[in-house]
C-alpha cells in the first residue's frame, strides 16, 4: 500500500492527488476511502487473488477466518451493519435476486383469485412491497393486507411432493400451518393458510377469507 502512495499520490505537476479524498481522515478512515478508488481497488483484488494461490497462505487465512475470535468479530460488525436501512435493503435485494425468486405458478393462481375477487391482499412472497423489501422477523409471508391491517396469508400444497419438499422440517402439513400462525402472532400480526385445493370451491374460499378480515 505504502509503494501505490508514493507512486500516485502526486500528479505530474507535483500537486496531491488524492488530497480532497483523505484530508482530515485517519487510520481505518483512510482505508475505508481508499477503496472507493477504482484504482487501488482493482489492484487489491488482482492481489489477493493471486496469494490465496499459494496454498500455504490459503491454508493459513482459512484457519485465521475459522477462529471463534474472527468470526465473533464479524458477527458483531454484520449485527452492527444490519441496523443501517440502506445496507439491509442492498443485502436482501441481491440475496432475492440471486435466488431468483418470483411468484410460483400456486402463488399466480391465488394472485388471480384475490384480484378477480377483489380481496385486498397482495403478493409480497418474493420480499417485495411498494419498492421495499418486507418481512416478518426473518419470514417473508406470501400475502399481506394492503390497507395496512396486520394480516398476512400464506398458501401451500397438499400434495405429497409438495409437502416433502417444503413441510419436510415439520411432521405434516398440519404442524406446519400451526406453527406458522404462531409465528406471525407472536409478532403481532394474524396468518391465514390457505391451500391450492380450496380454490376448486371458490365461493366458499372467498366467504373463508371474508371471515378472516372480519375478525
């Protein structure tokens, strides 16, 4: 690092170049900008990436970055970063977007029956709602009420594939749909369940969610 400062730090007319960058920083201060340089940021990588390389350093850094002592100190500065609004929303953002993920066919048939029936719920499964990215505790629910009552409604599969799949933590579909109500009450907010089955009845589907909202 001390070889990049005294090769860029002045320009051809002896002036500093990066003078309004680090005037008035300190220490960590100045690292912390110093990555904003595409320059000296390109150079880190290209770096790093040619120590981890060497296997004698690969096997010495992966020993340091499995220590108790290393990763208490990122655990505490991830808690400590996750309490910044921006931070949090760029992280959920591309964790969402690298997954994927979208309305499933189930939840497209449940978004079709709510706005053809104009019940006053909308999708937030993939994280998303009015630009933000929603959820309860760490769960992101499926549907939400969109005049802001708290209540939220989750849908599912009854099949066997399906209930393998995503109930495979819980005894049966049942238990699943129990906790889950649990879940969100404890939170403050009501959970209804409903399943891909129930729209093949859709008067009394309706008259159900109905009854949910009038609670």
């Amino acid at each position: 690092m001390q070889v990049w400062f005294s090769t860029h730090k002045k320009s051809k007319a002896g002036n500093s170049k990066y003078g309004d960058i680090f005037r008035g920083l300190r220490g960590s201060e100045i690292l912390k900008k110093l990555w904003t340089v595409p320059e000296y940021r390109n150079m880190m990588i290209k770096m790093k990436k040619e120590h981890w390389k060497n296997p004698e350093y690969r096997t010495k850094m992966e020993k340091i970055l499995k220590s108790p002592e290393v990763r208490l100190k990122q655990s505490e500065t991830l808690k400590a970063r996750w309490k910044d609004d921006t931070f949090r929303a760029n992280t959920q953002k591309n964790a969402f977007a690298k997954l994927g993920m979208k309305p499933t066919m189930l939840e497209e048939q449940f978004m079709e029956f709510f706005v053809i029936n104009n019940l006053p719920f909308e999708y937030v499964g993939d994280g998303k709602f009015l630009n933000k990215y929603f959820r309860i505790g760490n769960k992101y629910p499926d549907f939400i009420h969109i005049d802001g009552k708290k209540l939220c409604i989750e849908v599912g599969s009854k099949k066997e594939k399906s209930v393998k799949r995503k109930y495979r933590t819980y005894s049966s579909w049942m238990e699943y749909e129990q906790q889950r109500k649990e879940y969100f009450a404890k939170r403050g907010w009501k959970c209804l369940v409903l399943w891909i089955g129930e729209l093949k009845f859709e008067q009394s589907l309706i008259q159900k969610v109905n009854n949910f909202l009038e609670e």
